[in-house]
C-alpha cells in the first residue's frame, strides 16, 4: 500500500469521525446551550414578577396607620429574629401620624455577623412590607468572646392603593 493510499484513507476515517460524532455533539450542545439561556431568562422574568407581587403584597398587608402600624411593624421585626442565635433583642415601634410612613421602629442585636446579615437580608426582602432605613454593626467584647451589635431603623410604608 502506498503511502498516498494510507493518507487518504486516514484523512477519510477523521472525516468519517468528525461527521458520525463531532458534528452532531457540536448541534446538541448547542441545542442545550440555547435550551439553558431560555431557563435562565425566564427564571430572571420570574424573579422579577415575584419582586413586584412580593411588594405589592407588603403594602396591602401594612395597616394604614395607628397603633395597628406600630404593632404590625413590631411584629415584623420580632418575626426575622426567629429561628436565628441571635440575643439582647431590643425592638421599639411607634406609629407616625400623617408623615410618609406608617410606623417607624429600630431593632438591636448581638451575635455572630452571619447570623445579623441573615437578620438583615430578611428584613430587606421585597415581601417583608419593611423599608430599611439604617443599618449599623459594631464589634462588641464580651467576657465569652467577641461579638457583634446591630442596630437597624426601618419603616413600614402606609398600607392601601
């Protein structure tokens, strides 16, 4: 067999090779490549809309004003504190007559500042009815250790259309 011979018939197996399984990985990835952008897409539009209804939930939830507002914004409040190690809780609401917000508050804490970010994620969420006005954290020596404080004003924002 000649060397020419050899050469072609090399040069038709790798042709052979890249027609019977190169080419048609090459479509199916980039099927699954588009078929990914779509999901991600959508689950962004997704994302978006729960924000928005998140939101609009939040604010047809918040009493109007009152010592409703105060006790609703309290409770909110209290309620991120729950299930996190978190101690020395301090929360104080008061209502807020004809201003911008129903009720304003402030909530201290101490502990580990995973936990007192966890708090302040779930205080900022878009379903919370919460407006996060301040956030402070400060390193704090304890006679066990060193910890963390947070003190955090928010708002509730007035409730109806």
């Amino acid at each position: 067999m000649s060397r020419r011979l050899a050469a072609l018939l090399l040069l038709l197996a790798a042709a052979a090779v890249w027609v019977g399984l190169v080419a048609p990985a090459r479509r199916e990835r980039d099927l699954a490549r588009d078929a990914y952008a779509r999901a991600r897409e959508e689950r962004e539009r997704a994302r978006v809309r729960v924000a928005a209804l998140g939101r609009q939930a939040g604010r047809g939830r918040t009493p109007e004003a009152g010592a409703a507002a105060a006790r609703s914004l309290r409770a909110a409040l209290l309620g991120a504190t729950r299930g996190l190690e978190v101690e020395a809780i301090t929360i104080a609401a008061a209502s807020e007559a004809g201003g911008r917000y129903a009720a304003r508050g402030r909530l201290s804490a101490e502990g580990s500042s995973a936990e007192l970010l966890r708090l302040c994620g779930r205080l900022a969420e878009a379903g919370s009815g919460l407006l996060v006005e301040r956030v402070d954290l400060t390193a704090v020596d304890h006679p066990l250790g060193r910890s963390v404080r947070l003190e955090l004003v928010a708002a509730s924002a007035r409730g109806g259309p």
